[in-house]
C-alpha cells in the first residue's frame, strides 16, 4: 500500500481527487484515478501522482510494471512545468517539508529526464543551485548525473553546479557526498578534475568518495591524485579503501 513520499498528512479538499487518492493507495485504483490527480490544479494531487509513477518505477527492478508508464510523457511535461513554478510551503499543503512539489518533480526527472534537452539541462542545474531540502537535493543531483553521463555532450553549467556543493568544505558533508556520487558513472575528464580536487581536501570522507571513483573511471587520467591520497594508506587497508588501492596496484601492473 502506498499513498506518497512527502504527502501522507496533506488532505485533498476536493472529493472526487481524494477518492481517486484513495484508490491508487488501496492497489485498486487505475489510470483514470491517476490521470484525474496529474491533470488537476491542486498541489497535493498531482504530488501524489508523480510519487506514484515514482515509485511504481522502482518497482520494476521486482518484476512489476509500471502502470503508469503510458503516460510518461505526460508526466514529464507535468514536472518540467512545476520546476518552473515557485516551491509550496507545507504550511500552506500539510506536506512534509516545503518545497515538497519540486522534490516530487525531482525524483520524476531522475526517471525521465532528456540528456539532450536543454531546457531539462537547466532545470537540474537551477535545482541544484536552489535545493533547500536533502531529498530535493539528492534527487537533483541524481538527476545531474544521468544528464552528464548520458548527453551527447557535457554541460559545462551543470557540472559547474555539481562542483559548488562538491568542493564547498562549508557545507555537510551528506551533501557533497551525493553531488560526488552523481559524478560515478561520468567519464569526461572535466569531471575527473572535480573530483581529484575533492580529493586533495581535508575531509577523510570526501576524499574517500572522490578516489573511489576516480579509480575506477579516471585512473589513467588522474593516477598522480589516486597515489598522493592513498600514499597514507596501509597497503592492507579494509574496504572501501581497498577497492582503491587493488584498482591502483591492477594500473601499476598493466603499464601507464
């Protein structure tokens, strides 16, 4: 039984919207009921409905189908126009936190999000630069990683973005961590920059997530970075240290 992640204690004042709620949260609701909450003006609702098609989403790694797949470009454009628009307050929803519209959005773009659409491209990067909740932030910086691991081109902007929250040694540690774990399946040398930078920091965690994945998608570009941060290492390091360190010892084997 699901209702929503950020909406549970948010009511629906409208009552044909709060039985079709109510139906997708008992299994027994259909695409009628989820198209009434996506199509209609009320925040709640259409919170509710991208959570569904979210988590009917993740489902899928079980075997489940998403029911709501045939709608997903209607979906898409739903979310595209709410980032667009300014965040609620859960004074004014009963949502969980504010901004809870965007996060709802946020999570649908990590999904559904065009690599190459430029207007995709710069929601993510103003998401990241605005995000004010970790859930908004995570599912911003998820979607910044598919964008720049999977565009015909990198953008230059986005990374720019992810770079602030990465190298930014004021902010919490949990944020530059999931702007570092966005980057793991980048493979542009630009952003193997980032990373050795983040590296050379003082914090034992950041530098951990930065070499962990430039060992493992940068090392014949970044090796000198790898060696210097691991030079304090034991050599029998536990993991995830090791990870790093048999990586290393596997590219000194092979040769330069």
């Amino acid at each position: 039984m699901f209702d929503s992640y950020h909406w549970q204690e948010a009511l629906i004042d409208d009552a044909e919207l709060a039985s079709a709620r109510s139906r997708l949260a008992s299994g027994e609701g259909e695409g009628t009921d989820f198209l009434a909450l996506l199509r209609s003006d009320c925040s709640v609702a259409v919170g509710v409905a991208l959570d569904h098609y979210h988590h009917a989403e993740t489902m899928t790694r079980f075997g489940d189908n998403n029911p709501f797949d045939p709608y997903s470009d209607e979906v898409l454009e739903r979310a595209r126009s709410i980032l667009k628009s300014p965040t609620v307050l859960k004074s004014e929803t009963g949502a969980y936190e504010d901004g809870a519209n965007h996060s709802s959005a946020l999570l649908v773009m990590t999904i559904l999000v065009d690599p190459d659409a430029p207007e995709d491209r710069q929601a993510i990067t103003s998401a990241l630069q605005k995000a004010s909740t970790r859930v908004s932030l995570e599912a911003a910086a998820e979607a910044a990683g598919v964008i720049l691991s999977d565009a015909s081109s990198l953008d230059q902007d986005l990374l720019n973005a992810l770079a602030d929250i990465i190298l930014d040694e004021s902010r919490d540690v949990w944020d530059r961590v999931r702007g570092i774990v966005a980057l793991g399946n980048v493979t542009d040398r630009r952003a193997g920059d980032v990373l050795a930078k983040a590296a050379r920091q003082k914090n034992p965690k950041i530098q951990l997530e930065a070499a962990i994945i430039l060992s493992s998608r940068h090392m014949s570009t970044h090796r000198t970075a790898i060696e210097e941060i691991t030079s304090s290492w034991p050599e029998d390091a536990d993991y995830p240290q090791s990870l790093v360190l048999d990586a290393l010892r596997a590219a000194n084997t092979d040769g330069p």
